[in-house]
C-alpha cells in the first residue's frame, strides 16, 4: 500500500484536523477562522450531497412513471410518443406545464478518424495561404479535445459545411462518420412552465441556474 493509500485512511482522533497533505494537526494550533472555514465546507458539502441523493432519487422516480405512462399510452389508446430514441414530450391539461424526456448517444470516434483528419490536412496543405488558413483554424478548433478526452463529434461533422463543392473534402468527412462509435447512452429529464409571453420557460435543477 502505497502513502497516499495509508494517509486515506488514517483515523482522525479527537482534538486533531488532517490539512491538505494529509498531516494531523491539533485543533490548539489551527487559527479559529481555519476551524468556522472547515465546519462551513463541511456542511455545505454534506447539505448538497443530501440533495445530490434527492434530485437522483427524483430523476428514478420520474424516469419510471413517465415510462409507464408511455406504455400504458400506448396500450389502450395505440399512441406513440417520441421517436425511436426514446424520446418524449408530455403537456398537462392546461398546457401550462410540459416535461421533455430525452434520451441521447454517446458518440466517438475509432482509429479511423485520424486518418480522416489527415486527408483534411493534406487538401489545406496543399492549396495556396490565405483563405485557408481560416479553414485549418476551424478544423484545429472541431478537433480540440474536450473535458471528457474526447473529440466532439459534431464539431467534426459540422466541418461538411466547409467547401461543400470539394468531394475530397466531403469524402474525407464522409469517412471520419463512419468511424463514429455509440459507447453508450443518457436519459435527460427537462421540466417546464409557461411563461405569459406563450414561451416555455426551462424550470431550473442546476443550482447555479437558480
């Protein structure tokens, strides 16, 4: 085991504070505003995880009855809401309210997409300066690497609006799509209310939309 591992779970007895490189310190030597600063966190931090578990719990609940109304939707009056994805879309009476259950694709790209990349590089390379050196920055920009370490998809297909009368361009594109990979999928809930204007006002569960 390594010191990282053993430090985790070091056992903090009474009257000590564990500081940031995992060292016991007696609370008589901390500052009193380092100790209100540490309780704050804390508390904080349980208080969210208290609604992390809540809004978790809500989503299950909501995922589970909107499923089964489709189906009993679907049974007795041979409605189909939504798409083949999963999709769909429920108004209450009044047309107040409207709840969005959408489910998306994970999408990336195998081995095949470097080599697309490389063709894209050669038909810039080879043309003169000047305009493409806008294009060579958009195709930069469509292949940087997101928080997740991956490439964004339709970043890269949006490229195909880029020298559309180019069929080498095109083919180039054309082969990076087929090397895309769905690796998994992801249900979204989305609740909202009408808003005098006739518009349909997202109702917020992100806290720093609040």
């Amino acid at each position: 085991m390594n010191t990282q591992e053993t430090k985790s779970v070091v056992e903090v007895p009474a009257g000590y504070r564990m500081n940031a490189l995992g060292d016991l310190v007696p609370e008589s030597r901390i500052k009193p505003i380092d100790l209100i600063r540490d309780e704050l966190v804390r508390k904080m931090i349980a208080d969210a995880q208290q609604q992390q578990k809540r809004l978790a719990a809500f989503k299950l609940q909501a995922m589970n009855e909107v499923a089964d109304f489709v189906e009993l939707s679907a049974d007795q009056y041979d409605v189909k809401y939504g798409g083949a994805k999963g999709n769909v879309t429920l108004t209450s009476f009044d047309g107040k309210y409207r709840l969005v259950r959408a489910k998306g694709e994970h999408r990336v790209f195998d081995e095949r997409m470097q080599a697309g990349k490389a063709k894209l590089d050669e038909i810039i390379n080879r043309r003169s300066e000047g305009a493409d050196d806008l294009i060579k920055a958009l195709v930069e920009r469509a292949f940087r690497v997101n928080k997740q370490g991956h490439i964004d998809v339709n970043q890269v297909l949006g490229l195909r609006s880029i020298s559309e009368d180019d069929p080498e361009w095109t083919s180039a594109i054309d082969a990076m799509a087929d090397s895309i990979q769905v690796i998994g999928t992801s249900a979204y809930l989305r609740l909202y209310e009408r808003q005098e204007n006739g518009a349909y006002k997202q109702i917020p569960l992100d806290i720093s939309k609040v």
